[in-house]
C-alpha cells in the first residue's frame, strides 16, 4: 500500500470520528505534534506530527495539511488520567470480526490483565482471547497539550 493510501486510510479513520452537528468538533485538528477527531462520544487520535496547529485536510497529493489556523478543541481534556483497572492487548482484526454483526449496545467485559475481552449484546456473544506476548513500548498514547 502506498503512502497516499496510508494516509487516505488514516483521514478517514479520524474523520469518522467527527461530529456532524456541532461546529468545533466538525473536523480533523493538528495540535502540532498530533492529529485529533472526536464527537464527544468518540475520540480518534494518531501519531503524526504536522507542526503547527490548525484544520486538517488532505491535499491534491494526499498528503496531510493544515488548512486554517483556527482555535482547537480541548480534545485532549477528554483522555483519562487515572490508571486503567484492567488492560487487555488483543488483535484489531478479531475485535472488528467480534464486533461485526452486533446490534444496538454491546456490553465490553474485563476480566483482569492477560484475560479474555468479552462482547455480550442482544442475544450475541463474543470472547476475544488476550495477546500475552506484547511489548509496552509497542502502544502510543496520545499527550495532553501542555498548558502555558
């Protein structure tokens, strides 16, 4: 896959993060140091860093670039700042396949650390078996901006 679809992928990962009702979430943003979606129920965030600050799109060549200067949400006040009760590293590709077909609410279980994930919804069922041989240093965390 080239880079202009890596890239096309990614906008829109993030862009299915933004809302369609309310303005200041009605885009994709660059604090800088990395990009930023969220609708107030869903936050989108991704590793690459533009620079400077501002509207997000993707221009002719497919590339990322700021488009407009403009004020950015505090996306980041979203992220908690506690420490997860449990964490569970599975693969993307078997949570989308458990996922998929669920209707309505779908009720995600943790069973502690190294345990399976477990999907329960109306009348569906999935478990997703853990990853056991995952490195710490392999998952980003997006930063909060820093106040100032």
């Amino acid at each position: 896959m080239n880079m202009k679809n890596v890239i096309a992928n990614w906008f829109a990962w993030l862009q299915s993060a933004v809302s369609a009702q309310e303005q200041p979430l009605s885009s994709v943003y660059s604090d800088g140091r990395q990009l930023w979606a969220g609708d107030g129920y869903r936050l989108h965030a991704l590793d690459v860093a533009l620079g400077q600050p501002g509207r997000v799109t993707v221009s002719a060549d497919g590339l990322f670039q700021v488009e407009a200067a403009s004020d950015i949400p505090a996306l980041a006040a979203t992220l908690p700042e506690d420490q997860p009760v449990a964490s569970v590293v599975v693969s993307a590709a078997l949570l989308r396949d458990a996922v998929t077909g669920q209707e309505g609410l779908v009720r995600l279980s943790l069973y502690g650390p190294e345990r399976p994930l477990e999907l329960a919804g109306t009348g569906q069922y999935a478990l997703v078996m853990p990853v056991t041989e995952a490195e710490e240093w392999w998952f980003w965390r997006p930063e909060k901006e820093e106040s100032g």
